[in-house]
C-alpha cells in the first residue's frame, strides 16, 4: 500500500512538472496588463468606463473584464455595460484565440494577433460567424497609454469595417 502511495505521488508531481507553463507565455502581452480607465472626453451623453488584462489560472488564460457606464439623456435611460473575454492559445499553440461574451447577450469568437511589435493588438472576429463581423484594436501611444477601437463590418461586405468606438485609456495598475 505504502508503494501504491509513493508511485502516486510520484506519478502526479511528474505530470505536475510537465504541464507547467511557460513563464513568458504573456511576454507580448506587457504593454496590455493591469487596471486601465477611459480617458478623455466625457462629455455630456459620453459614457464612462475601464478593464482590466489579467493572467488567470496560474497563467493559462488572459481574462479582460470590462465596462462601460452611460449616463441617461432624453432618449435613453442609464445603463451599464459589462463584458468578459477569455483570451487562450488555441489547441494547436500556433494561435491565440479569445471568446467574448456581454450582458447584452453577444458572443464573440476572435482571433488575436500582434502588430507593430507588440504595441498593436488586434482582435478580429471569425467571418464565418452569423450577424456582423467585428474588429477589436488596441495600441499603446505611451507607456501607461492605450488607443482603442472597436469597428463592425456588415455580414454582407465582411471587410469592410467602420469605427463604432474609438476610446482612450489610461493605466491605473500594473
């Protein structure tokens, strides 16, 4: 019984070992990380929000919880938005894929890469998916600075995108 325990024990650190993660798996990732509030603007009807990039299950997954808050006009009540993505290397590691979902019921199937080093990030939506097609850009314009845009194109003409959200955002935290 005592040798059944030890070859356990044995068995399961070594497969613990195996599977251990890269350490730099999110390396490209740095200039994304950390705590980020909108920037700007704000005016009169502009809603207001923030995210978040964090490694999560010991570094297996990248999670990006973001929202947006809206403030009431003539036309329209307050409300909130609120997403969650999921961002993983797809099965083969070749690839980095991200899945989205929304409050409103949006799911969203994206394929990621880099740009420009890695001071471009682009998220772009399978064209495959019903409904719109949909492109997710962020760039860093300093080190604690982010431009973000988010474009939709038309089931109909898949590439042709058009600028639905174009935001700043400001590091809170690393």
């Amino acid at each position: 019984m005592h040798r059944c325990l030890v070859a356990v024990l044995v068995l399961s650190a070594t497969m613990a070992a195996a599977q251990e993660l890269p350490k730099d798996r999110w390396a490209d990732w740095q200039p994304f990380l950390g705590a980020w509030e909108g920037a700007g603007g704000g005016g009169p009807g502009q809603g207001s929000g923030g995210f978040t990039f964090t490694p999560e299950l010991q570094g297996a997954v990248l999670v990006r919880h973001n929202y947006a808050q809206y403030p009431a006009s003539k036309d329209k009540p307050a409300y909130r938005h609120d997403d969650l993505m999921v961002i993983y290397p797809d099965p083969s590691g070749k690839q980095t894929r991200a899945d989205y979902w929304d409050n409103e019921g949006h799911v969203i199937h994206y394929s990621v890469e880099f740009t420009d080093g890695a001071h471009k990030l682009v998220m772009v939506s399978e064209a495959g998916q019903p409904g719109p097609r949909y492109r997710l850009t962020y760039v860093q314009t300093g080190a604690n600075d982010l431009k973000l845009t988010f474009e939709i194109a038309p089931p109909e003409t898949p590439e042709k995108f058009t600028t639905y959200i174009e935001a700043l955002a400001k590091r809170t935290k690393k």
